[in-house]
C-alpha cells in the first residue's frame, strides 16, 4: 500500500499537494521540516514548534549518536519521547555532517571511518549501522546513507560518489528488510554532483530499488542558485511520479517557491532558525535585520499581518532592544516568527495548487518583494 498520496496537480507547473502517512501522523505537501538537529529546535519548546504550525522535524543521525547516545534515548522509546514532540520526525543519515564536520574522516565501501568532532574518539558508520541507529531513534523517516561531495568537483569524483550512495542505498534497503521495522520509512538520496547524467543514473538506479519515498541530495553545496535550481529542475521528473520528493538542506524562500514548482514535496534547512538568532527576520517583503537602526522607535510588528505569536504581541523597538542587548527572549522570539513565516508559506503554496493558481501566486510572491 502506497503511503504517499497525490491530491491537487497544478495544470500550468509540477507543483502538486499530497498527503504521506508516517506512524505519527499524516504530513500536508509540500512541507518544511525546521531542523533539530540535536533533538530540540533551537530556542523554541515543542509546543511552540506545533503552535507555528510545523508538522514534522528533522533530527541529525550523527550528532544524537554521538550525543546523548542511543543508549539514553532507548530509556525512552526512541527520538519522540526523548524530547517530547508526538508528530512525525525524519532523521537524516549523518553522512553530510561527517563529511563536514568530523576530524580525519576517511571513506570506502565499508562506510565512513571518523573522529568526534566533540572528543575525539574513533567510530565507524556503515550503511547498516545508519539504519539500525536511525531505528533506535525511531524516526518515522529515514535516510540512506550516503557520500556528499562539495563543489566544484570533477565528474570522476561525483561518479564515485553516486556509484557508492547508490550500493550504499541497497544495503540500507536490505538491512531495513531484515530488521522489519513496521511503519517506519527509508528514503534513497538521488547524488552525482551538478552532472545531469550522472544524477539521472542515480535516479534510475534508486527507482529499481522502489524506496517509499526519495531525497535529491548535494546541492546548495556552494554552487551558484540558477545551477542548483537546474539541478532540481531535471532530477525531480526522474523520481516516481507516486512518491514523496524530498529536496535536502535547501531553504531560502526563493528556492522554497521555484522548487515546489518544479515538483518537490519536502525541504529542510537551518535558515529560518540560525539567521534568527543572528537578528534576520522573513517577511512576505523579503528580509529584514532587527539591528536596523531605522527600528528603534518603531511601533509595528515585523510583518503587518502577521498572526504569529511574536508579531500579535511585540513590537519591532523591543525585539530590537532584546537582541542589542543580547536577550534569550530575542533568540526565541525571532525564531518563533521566522518558523511562522515558513510554514505559512508552504501552507498558501498548498492552497494555491489546490485552486490550480500557483503561477498567480509565484507572480505574487515575487511581486512583494519587488515593493
């Protein structure tokens, strides 16, 4: 049984709506997934998360392995009860943040070998070892793994990176068979750098495999946008047209609009969290930066309009006051309405393709920020 359902198909674009069933509840596409990296978004309470309206989160394989450790949140039955949060959550497979961040981490077929970036110590991550982690946290969503690569690379490298994701991405399917985990979910990454043959054999290769849903992974990698929005221009179509398409780590609200017209359902990214803390703020004008001088005697809200919990009840002077003066209260104020801006967005993309107006609303979209 499919767990993925198309419900609204845009006539003008790809955009489409759908429902995915996971087994903490079904997910409205297209979806933004705020980032938890470490089990907690940062500055907000699960409670506030839901109350701006996020219906699952991403949770970061590599660091909740190192820290706290499986063993502490096996205590609790995994990922959701550990912090509290009842709603879906997809945990990426941590092979981009070792490749990021890990000290001395080196690659072969076995998995990655590294150093904790925290203390040092040695590990080794095999494909199997990703699920069977990923299944002690009990995600409703998991991620093969696989080998992210920078750019500019050279075609060699990125046919080696998408030759190994895609042997990597079997023997996550087969460890995920045998370890039976009921209603939890394995997604293929699409890789091959910013070559579009190599991504449509990853594609292909990926299809065969007939995953529950699919990842297009490497981009926003340091690559200009119009090549990452080509990228995902022609990796998209080669994914099932009858299952979820997930665009990984790319987040800006440009990138959020042009994407979903080009037929991806999910995004995750820390923008919205980490630029609030650095007093950045989204409105449906563009952005704006709380340290403004021009907002220290400023009355109104961050966006007029807003329903969000900070703009319904603070001022642009005091979240202004707050960051100057390096208050908690800004961090997790700012974050609140950045988080409410997003998915706000993705619900009135939802709504657009369902009246098949999503063109009037990228005109409209791009229209606002032009005032």
């Amino acid at each position: 049984m499919s767990v993925f359902a198309i419900e609204a198909q845009s006539s003008e674009t790809r955009a489409r709506t759908g429902s995915l069933a996971t087994a903490h509840g079904i997910v409205k596409t297209p979806v933004f997934m705020p980032v938890g990296t470490l089990g907690t978004v940062k500055a907000l309470s699960p409670e506030e998360i839901s109350a701006c309206g996020a219906q699952i989160l991403l949770g970061n394989t590599y660091h909740l392995y190192l820290r706290p450790g499986c063993d502490v949140i096996d205590i609790f039955g995994g990922l959701h009860g550990f912090m509290n949060w009842n709603a879906p959550i997809l945990t990426d497979s941590g092979g981009f943040q070792i490749f990021s961040l890990a000290k001395m981490a080196k690659i072969t077929t076995d998995g990655y070998a590294f150093q904790s970036h925290i203390d040092g110590s040695r590990h080794l991550i095999s494909p199997e070892d990703a699920v069977d982690i990923q299944l002690r946290l009990n995600s409703d969503i998991l991620m093969c793994l696989d080998q992210c690569i920078s750019h500019p690379a050279e075609e060699k490298q990125a046919q080696a990176a998408h030759e190994l994701t895609l042997d990597w991405a079997a023997r996550c399917q087969k460890q995920m068979q045998a370890r039976n985990p009921g209603q939890n979910l394995l997604f293929g990454i699409v890789q091959g750098g910013m070559y579009p043959h190599l991504r449509r054999l990853s594609a292909r290769g990926l299809a065969e495999l007939d995953f529950p849903g699919y990842a297009v992974g490497g981009l926003s990698v340091g690559e200009p946008v119009a090549l990452m929005h080509e990228m995902a221009r022609s990796t998209l179509p080669l994914l099932p047209e009858n299952k979820p398409r997930y665009v990984m780590g790319v987040g800006r609200p440009e990138d959020l609009v042009e994407m979903t017209g080009f037929g991806a359902d999910m995004f995750d990214c820390v923008m919205p969290t980490r630029n609030a803390r650095n007093g950045q703020l989204f409105t449906a004008f563009g952005k704006i930066n709380i340290n403004n001088s021009n907002f220290r005697t400023d009355t109104g809200p961050i966006e007029p309009g807003c329903t969000c919990y900070t703009c319904q009840n603070f001022s642009r002077a005091y979240l202004q006051h707050l960051y100057r003066c390096r208050e908690i209260l800004a961090h997790r104020l700012n974050t609140i309405h950045n988080i409410h801006y997003y998915t706000t967005l993705m619900a009135q993309m939802r709504s657009a393709i369902e009246k098949d107006r999503f063109s009037a609303f990228r005109d409209a979209f791009y229209n606002k920020r032009r005032q």
